[in-house]
C-alpha cells in the first residue's frame, strides 16, 4: 500500500483512524465533488444492481485511479478502481464503516458508507458479483460469489445513510 499522506502523528487517533485517513478520496475528486444531493431509502430504490443495469445497456469498466473511491459515468460507462475481496475485507470495511458512523462530523462525508451503500445497490445477488469479476472490477480472493454478495448486504442494508450521497453525480 502507497501512502501519500500529509499528516502529523498527532492528527491521528488510532490504526482506525489512520486506515480511514488513508482511504480517503483523491484531493481531486473531493474538489470536485459539489453535487448537494440528498440520499435516503429512495436513492437506494434507483440505482438497480449491476447485472440489471448491464441489462439496460451500461457497460462497467476497470479504471485505473489515484483512490478506491474515484469512480466515473461517462458516456454509458461506468468505470471503477480494483477492490481486492479477501478473508479480511468484511472486518476491514465495517471497521471503517463503524468509525465513520460515530465519528463523522455533519460537515463531513462519509466517502466509506456512500461506498458501502453503491456496492449495496449495485450487488443484489452472487450473479453481480461475477459480473462485476468478468470487468475486473472485484478481484475474489474468497472464492465464493455468494460471500462477496453477503459481505456488501449485510454491511450496507443496516447503514446509516449520510446526508449528502458522495456518488450522487454517477446516477
């Protein structure tokens, strides 16, 4: 793992903390991410999962970028960096997931749980997951579709949602 952090150690809490600080989106991508659009159950309701959306013409793509989190829509493409899907990505992601939710600020985003929650919305069964494979998108170090669909189920169904959706833009 590349860090490319700018900060002190007193500016970190914990290991938590400082996973969470290296995951952060691209300076870029927070930049330019204005989009003030309000996410609640509706937002879940719209996006439709991946093998359904593949269905109606999207295509997904592997994209290569500076973050986990620099996904894009263009032109009828989604496009999205690599997740490695190992034994310890379940306790990893709730980790996170855990400290944004109680630590967040109301100021912040909360990049992780909007992750969670599109991965949520777009993984309905182990058919997206192998989708999302075939694009080399999810590398499955498991071995097993059904796993990798619980995983993101059962993280992102008991979320709190944050106010302002992160991936609003995509949809």
């Amino acid at each position: 793992m590349h860090i490319t952090l700018n900060i002190t150690p007193i500016e970190i809490k914990h290991l938590v903390d400082f996973m969470h600080l290296n995951w952060q989106p691209s300076p870029s991508r927070m930049r330019n991410n204005n989009s003030k659009v309000t996410a609640d159950r509706k937002y879940r309701e719209v996006i439709r999962c991946a093998t359904e959306l593949e269905e109606a013409g999207i295509k997904f793509m592997q994209a290569d970028g500076e973050s986990l989190f620099d996904m894009k829509f263009e032109n009828g493409v989604i496009k999205f960096p690599r997740l490695n899907i190992d034994d310890d990505s379940d306790p990893f992601w709730r980790n996170l997931v855990v400290y944004e939710q109680f630590s967040s600020k109301d100021d912040t985003l909360n990049y992780v749980t909007d992750y969670m929650n599109l991965m949520e919305c777009l993984i309905a069964s182990p058919k997206d997951v192998e989708l999302l494979c075939q694009h080399r998108i999810i590398k499955n170090r498991i071995g097993d579709d059904q796993v990798i669909a619980n995983i993101f189920n059962t993280i992102g169904f008991f979320l709190v949602l944050s106010p302002e959706s992160y991936y609003s833009q995509l949809f």
